[in-house]
C-alpha cells in the first residue's frame, strides 16, 4: 500500500469520533434559530447552559460509519477553552479498522491539546513506521483531507454541550418524555435538522462540506439538566453515520500532557515524505 494512501486512511480513522458531530456558533442570537416547540425550548437552553459551565465529563461512545469503519470510545473531556481530553479508542470494524489492524494497530490513545489531535499507535506501528509512537494532527493540517476545514472544526467541536446547541437548530424539537438512562430518570428530547431549513449560516456551510442532507438528533437531559445520553444519526452522500454517546461525571479532573517531541511524527511531514517516496 502506498504510503500517502496508509497516511490519508489513518487521519480518517483518527478522527473518526468527531464524524457526525456538527454544531452551531456558540454566538448566534437565539431569535434567529429555527421556530421550535415553544414548550421544549426553554429547557433545553437552560440544558445548554448547565452542560457547557459544567466544563468537563467522561464519555463513552460508538461510531458506525457505514462500511468505512466502526469504533468505540472511553475517556474524559474538557471544552473549558477549546478542546482538551484522554480517550482510548478500539478499532472494532469496517475498512479502515482493517487498514488499522494491518499497520498492527486495533486501539490507541488519543490526546485532545489546543493546537493539535496527538495519538499513539502503539509498538508495532512504530517499528514500520520510523520508530515514533506518537503522530500529530494539527488542525490547521487536517483541512487537507477530505471533509476540508469542517473536518478541523468538528475535531474540536465533539464536547456534549454542542449535541443540546444542535437540536436548538431544529425546526421540529419536541420532548418525548421521561425515561431511565444510566440508571437516573431523563427526558428524551428529539428533532431532525434538515440542511435547507438550516438559518445559520454557518452551521448549513459546515452540514454542506461533510454532505450532510439531514441529521437527527435524540438527547436525554437528567434533572440536573445536564446531558446524560445522545444519539445523532447523519445521512450523507456516502451513507449512513451514527453516533451514540453516555456522559457520566461531570467536573472530572482533566489533565493532558503533550506527548515528548522525540516520540512524535508529524502528519504534514509524513504526507511530505510520502509524496517523495510514494512506495
């Protein structure tokens, strides 16, 4: 396999977690969002609100990506200023997984940092690879690959604060009612935003450049109006996407280390390398 091809494919399984996650500016006027059920409104701002000063939770999730790549996650976030967090991330199947699993990697570690995504592949990777364990993604270098800039923004837009943010976008937002998640009792609140119905502008750009036709959205929200539970559900031009998520222990202690220099590749360089040395 050629190396620019092994690079590409790798980048996308990275940064697959941030796939179906789209969000809207935290600046937009309320009065400009979509008409929504008035009764489901304001619950879900005060949600919005409670989610995002809470500043930091653990997660767990799954990704599917059609047949391109399926995976889970565990770890903790912050979005205090900007994104930071640890997750381990399984490879559990699709195309890429395998691409993955034949560079000898089936999980990593992944570091959210200000300027960068940061992960480590493991000891067989790194023997074929140069002998570093650690490739950086800087997000500025991210819009090189496919999905543009919107991939950048999403790989720092993946905090639950954006998932509430979102539904307040949709044109038909309703409450479904109460229900156990995680063992405490929450409401279920659900709408579909649909990209030509979309005001913002610059969430619609954002829906457009991943090729997003329509999202739906499902959050639970406890009674301490935090969120608790989502469940997102992409329709694109090359399939379906669909992202479930738990967030447990809001206010977690979140620290993230920069991995050592001398132990981390750069992607912009290896892409440099590989278009050098293809083979």
């Amino acid at each position: 396999m050629k190396r620019t091809t092994v690079w590409v494919t790798t980048a996308a399984a990275l940064t697959g977690l941030a796939a179906c996650t789209s969000s809207a500016s935290s600046e937009e006027p309320e009065d400009k969002r979509p008409a929504s059920a008035p009764a489901a409104l304001p619950a879900l701002r005060t949600a919005e609100r409670s989610t995002e000063r809470a500043e930091t939770a653990r997660v767990r999730s799954t990704t599917v990506m059609g047949t391109q790549l399926s995976l889970s996650a565990d770890g903790v976030l912050a979005w205090r200023d900007g994104l930071s967090g640890n997750l381990t991330i399984d490879y559990t199947g699709g195309t890429a997984a395998e691409t993955m699993r034949g560079l000898g990697v089936t999980s990593m570690e992944a570091r959210y940092l200000s300027d960068a995504y940061y992960a480590r592949m493991g000891d067989t990777f790194a023997a074929k690879m140069g002998g570093k364990h650690w490739l950086r993604y800087a997000y500025d270098d991210l819009k090189t690959l496919g999905g543009g800039a919107d991939l950048a923004d999403q790989m720092r837009s993946t905090t639950p604060n954006q998932s509430v943010r979102l539904l307040l976008d949709s044109g038909d937002v309703r409450a479904l009612g109460r229900e156990t998640v995680d063992g405490q009792a929450a409401t279920h609140y659900s709408g579909t935003v649909r990209v030509e119905d979309v005001t913002d502008t610059e969430l619609r750009r954002r829906l457009q450049d991943a090729d997003v036709t329509a999202e739906t959205v499902d959050i639970w929200i406890n009674e301490k109006n935090l969120l608790v539970k989502k469940v997102e559900k992409t329709s694109t031009t090359n399939g379906r996407v669909t992202q479930t998520a738990h967030y447990s222990d809001y206010g977690v202690k979140v620290a993230v280390q920069k991995p050592p220099a001398a132990d981390t590749e750069d992607f912009k360089a290896l892409l440099s390398q590989s278009s050098t040395n293809p083979t």
